[in-house]
C-alpha cells in the first residue's frame, strides 16, 4: 500500500482525491492500529506528493511570468 512508485505517477487530482478518501476512513472508520498508521503513512507521501507537484507548477508560472515580461520588453 505505501508503493512510492505509484504515487509518483499520480496526478494531482488523483492525489488529492486519495489523500481525502484516507482522511474520510481515518476519521470516520473504527480501524486497527496497524491500518491506520499505513494509511497515515500513504496519507503522509500523498502530501508531500500534492506539495512537490503544487511547488512544480508555481515555478512554471514564475518562469512564464518572467518569459513573459521578457517578451513584452523586447518589443519596443
């Protein structure tokens, strides 16, 4: 269940949709300990997953924020 891989070749969406199911079970299910520190454990790179791929897109928009006023200068 803790597959690094796998989570590797989510989407964001995807993620984030697992990441509110585990949530969901871990709140509301009655689980044994074992159960639930796995799910915490996916829940945990699940995150970190959703935090690295929202850093990757805030650096593209920077890049294209700066290509863009590069452009825009260049045109006089």
């Amino acid at each position: 269940m803790t597959d690094q891989n796998s989570i590797d070749n989510l989407t964001y969406e995807q993620a984030f949709a697992e990441l509110e199911n585990i949530l969901s079970r871990l709140e509301g299910e009655t689980l044994s300990l074992e159960d639930s520190l796995l799910l915490y454990e996916r829940g945990q790179m699940l995150g970190r997953h959703c935090a690295e791929l929202l850093e990757q897109a805030q650096i593209r928009m920077q890049q294209l924020q700066i290509s863009g006023s590069t452009d825009e200068s260049g045109t006089d």
